[in-house]
C-alpha cells in the first residue's frame, strides 16, 4: 500500500495540495487514513460540489484505489461501487455547472454585470477566485458577443 501512496502522490500537482483545494485530504481518506466528523463531510462535500479539479482528482483516487483492489483479487471492490456513484454524481454537477455558467454569461450580456453578479453571487464570487471559470467566462462572452453572420 505505501508504495502505491507514493506513487500516486508523487504524480499529484502540488498546487492542488494547498488550500483552497483538499486533494491531501481527500487521499487520505480514500487510503483509509482519515476518518471524517460530520462538520468535516459537510465542508468536504461543499468544496467537491464547487471544484471541478477536487473531483476530478476524487475520480482519480478512486480509480487507481479500484485497479489496485482489483489486483490483489479483492471481489467486490468498494471502490469500484463508490467510483460509479461518483462518476454520475460528478456528470450532474458538471452539467449544472455549465448551465449556470450559461445563464450567468446570458444574463451579463442582457443585464450588465453588477446585476448579473447580484442574480449569481455565489458563482460570481467563484469565477473572482477561479483563472479556469474565469477564461471559460470570457470565451463564453465572447461568443455571445460575435456576430451573427460569423457562424
């Protein structure tokens, strides 16, 4: 088990390992490490449903804890029963976060930011923090900003 921790935390970026992301954390608990309070489910179930890069990461965790699962012959794996939940879990908070996305993007070319901003604050206050959220915003705008003639 150790040299599998090692080799999947060696191939981790460092930069999702300081907050605000929790990739440590979550490793830890797939390995077993760490047994989480319901106030600490709750934040980590909160930061999983904002970040895109966390659950991708999760996915990734839980997919190398099922093939190791798989190897040692174990028969029917948690992780694979927990990777297939999540895999679904992950497509809907993606979709959700793309029609948001959408919406938000819609409302700042019909309405101008700062009302925008007040109909979406959480997700405003997100893209303010979020380099990835914020290119895809501005490409999306950008879009919308094309003439119609250029499709």
């Amino acid at each position: 088990m150790e040299d599998k921790k090692a080799t999947i935390i060696h191939n981790v970026s460092p930069d999702l390992l300081v907050s605000p992301h929790i990739v440590n954390e979550l490793f830890h608990v797939v390995m077993g490490e760490w047994q989480l309070d319901s106030t600490q489910q709750e934040q980590m179930v909160g930061h999983l449903g904002e970040c895109e890069y966390c659950r991708t990461a999760l996915l990734v965790l839980l997919s190398a804890d099922q093939e190791y699962e798989m190897l040692k012959n174990y028969p029917d794996t948690p992780a694979r029963n927990l990777l297939t939940q999540f895999v679904t879990i992950h497509h809907e908070i993606t979709v959700h976060d793309y029609e948001q996305m959408g919406a938000y993007a819609e409302a700042i070319k019909a309405e101008g930011r700062k009302k925008a901003d007040k109909r979406f604050p959480v997700l405003a206050e997100h893209i303010r923090k979020c380099s990835s959220c914020n290119s895809w915003l501005e490409e999306t705008l950008a879009f919308l900003n094309e003439p119609k003639e250029n499709y």
